[in-house]
C-alpha cells in the first residue's frame, strides 16, 4: 500500500504543478554514493521543472493547481491519501495523515479492506 501510494502521490502532485517526483527518484537513486544522489536528483529536478514549463507556461515554478482541480488531480489525490490515511490508523500514527483525505475528484469516498 505504501509503494502506491508514494507512486500516486507522485503522479498527482506532477499533474498538480508540483513536479519534483520526490518518491520516484529517492527510489531511483537509492544505493548510490551521496554526492552522486544529491547531483542526479538536482539535474533531474531542473529537467522536470523544464518539463512543468512546456506543460503549464503559465505557472511560476513555485505555483501549482490545488487538490482538486481537475477530475484526475482530485482523484489521484483521493486514492494516495486515502491510502496514507489508512497505514495512519493501522500504525498508530500521529501526523497528517491521522485525519480522511478531503472530499476530492468524482470517485466518491475511497474504501480500503483487508483481503
């Protein structure tokens, strides 16, 4: 559960404007020596922001949609947090993810069961 959710916060927070895929690359860069983590997520970070820039020309790098503004931001948003929320209540954790992700996207409420 976790993975997804890192991947689906990732792709929502990208769509959103937010375009560092800080899950995706931590994961691609695991193993390697600092220095050599630290250089290749800077120069991957300054290709995505290129990225942002052909994809939405019109928001400053720092700008970005909110969680709900468009159908697959909402949703993709309803799923990751969900998720979040659900690993917050099995672990007994006390932080953000402690409270329901908000009304987002046009899934409805998200449910999580143990199979």
């Amino acid at each position: 559960m976790r993975l997804v959710a890192q991947c689906l916060e990732d792709v929502c927070r990208f769509a959103a404007g937010q375009w560092e895929l800080q899950n995706t690359i931590e994961a691609m860069v695991k193993g390697l020596p600092f220095d050599d983590q630290i250089q290749r997520r800077d120069d991957a970070e300054e290709h995505l922001r290129k990225a942002k820039q052909i994809l939405i020309p019109q928001f400053a790098d720092n700008q970005s949609y909110g969680y709900n503004s468009t159908e697959f931001i909402g949703n993709t948003y309803q799923i990751y947090r969900t998720i979040w929320h659900q690993l917050a209540k099995d672990n007994d954790w006390d932080n953000v993810y402690s409270s329901p992700a908000l009304a987002s996207g046009n899934l409805g409420t998200i449910k999580i069961e143990q199979i």
